[in-house]
C-alpha cells in the first residue's frame, strides 16, 4: 500500500467534520476539532502546490533580476545577474524554500536600492516589483479563508 498524502489528510479531515466533531461535547472542544480539520484542509492544499509555487517563485525572481541588474549599482547588479543566472538545486521542498529565502531577500534588496533612484527605468523596475509580490500574495492564498 502506497498511501497518497493529499488523500489521507483529506479523509481525515472529512471524518473530523462529519463523524467526530458532531459527537465532541462541550460546543468548545468542538469547534476546536473542527478548526483542527479545517487546518488539515490547508496543510493539504499547501502540500499539493508546495514545490510548484516556490518553483514558479523562484523563476519569476530570477527573471526579475535579470531584467533589473541593468538598473542597479554595479555591486548589486553583479549580485542580480548572478542569482539570475542560478537554478534550483532540486525540486525537494527545503531546498526550494532555501532558494525562495535567499532571493527574497535580494529582492528586498533591489526594491529598496530602486526607491532611491529617479527616472522611468526604475519606476518601471519598481513596478514589475509590486507586480511580483502581489503575484507571490496570489499564489499563497488558501482556498480556505481566513487561513
């Protein structure tokens, strides 16, 4: 037997809504076994996407930096067309997280270094920035709110 995660947290999380948190008393100890269900709906749902969202992060990052080492100084510009040209070392959840952490914090980076700069390239720059983060925002959200 090859048990499927998704699968399992997904009937676990059914049996809780419907068999045992109708049967928990007091009404507080239930809502808590549901809130528990719910969280194993969420750790599902992160557990289907977690590699493909930090990958697809991670590129439009690389991608981003690419675009944007032009702009910067020539110490940040060697760093951004360096993590521009880097890859993901494996497609194993840590190691994607690893990679996610350090080019976000390049990004951090380059958004503040471009708010001290005039002219269109860096608001263009600090536009495609925004644009990211609010890409990044979108590809977290869970299907179940408010979590």
């Amino acid at each position: 037997m090859k048990p499927d995660p998704s699968h399992v947290l997904e009937r676990v999380m059914q049996s809780l809504l419907a068999e045992i948190a109708p049967a928990v008393q007091p009404a507080y100890r239930q809502a808590s076994v549901a809130m528990h269900a719910m969280l194993l709906g969420s750790v599902r749902e992160e557990f289907d996407r977690a590699a493909a969202r930090r990958a697809e992060e991670n590129a439009a990052l690389r991608a981003l930096f690419a675009d944007a080492a032009a702009a910067a100084d020539a110490a940040l510009r060697e760093r951004l067309a360096s993590a521009a040209r880097t890859a993901d070392a494996s497609l194993r959840v840590p190691d994607l997280e690893v990679a996610n952490l350090a080019l976000r914090a390049l990004l951090i980076e380059l958004h503040a270094h471009v708010e001290t700069l005039a002219g269109p390239e860096a608001r263009r720059i600090e536009a495609a920035i925004w644009r990211e983060l609010a890409a990044s925002t979108e590809r977290r959200k869970l299907a179940l709110s408010p979590f």
